[in-house]
C-alpha cells in the first residue's frame, strides 16, 4: 500500500494540481481541521472536490478523524507546548481514537493525505501516516515535493 502526503501553502493552484496529477495518487483525503478558510484558497472544501475531478480525476474526502483537536493544535501554534510534545499528544489521540480500527484500509491505500503545511517534517499528516505503517504494515509513505521540480 502506498499513502501520499501533500501541503498546500507556498504552492500555486498549477503546482498543487499538477504534484497530485501525476503522483498516482486516486484520492485525497483531507486531513485538516479547518478546511473551509479564506486561507485555503483553491483548497477549500466546498471547491475542491470540483477542482479534483476536473484535474486530476480524483475523488476527495474529509475525515476530521485524523485531525488534532481544536485545543492541541491551538497549543502547539501558541507555542504552549514543542513540537515533540505535539507530536506525542497527536499519536496518543490518533491511537484513543482507534483509527488503524476505524479506517477501511481501501479508503486510505493510495490516497494523499492533504494538510496546509508546506512540508511534511512538522505537520501532522507524516504521523498520520507513520503510525498507520506502524499499525497495519507494509505502507510506503511518499511525501509529495514543496514544488513539482523537486520530483
């Protein structure tokens, strides 16, 4: 099984697009949990299912499941805790919540998880998927490059 990861800041709508086109990707799948910003421009919920299908003939889901709550993301941007301790946080929820359970795995095989983080490094869709490795096996995780030349 493959999961790919992508972020949407510092990347125009072409690059954003084109990364998922051609990553092999069949669906996105939004981990986020505010997706309906004006600072997601191009990827706001209401518009990008359309723009998937027309661009990239790609399906799209939102499973706010797989999101930090509202107060562990807020403490870690308010710099109330580090990133490792954000990231222990995150895992421990991810397991309360019994994703690895939860989840049909034909749902998640080949999907790309989508987040607004440019990079995978601090975001939490690489521990999404790290702990699903963990937990079924046998997944390549492939984060999609900041910008399609760095494939």
């Amino acid at each position: 099984m493959r999961i790919y990861t992508i972020g949407f800041t510092k990347k125009s709508a072409e690059q954003f697009f084109e990364l998922l086109r051609h990553s092999g990707a069949k669906r996105l799948v939004d981990v986020r949990l505010h997706n309906r910003s004006q600072l997601a421009g191009f990827t706001k919920k209401d518009d990008l299912p359309y723009f998937l299908r027309r661009l990239c003939d790609m399906d799209y889901i939102h499973l706010p499941e797989l999101a930090p709550t509202p107060q562990l993301l807020n403490a870690y941007q308010k710099k109330a805790i580090t990133w490792s301790q954000y990231e222990r946080e995150f895992r421990v929820l991810l397991n309360q919540r019994h994703i690895e359970q939860k989840l049909p795995k034909e749902l998640i095989a080949d999907s790309c998880l989508l987040c607004s983080e440019p990079t995978a490094d601090r975001c939490h869709r690489r521990i999404v998927a790290e702990y699903l490795r963990e937990k079924w096996g046998d997944i390549e995780i492939v984060h999609l490059p900041e910008k399609p030349e760095q494939r």
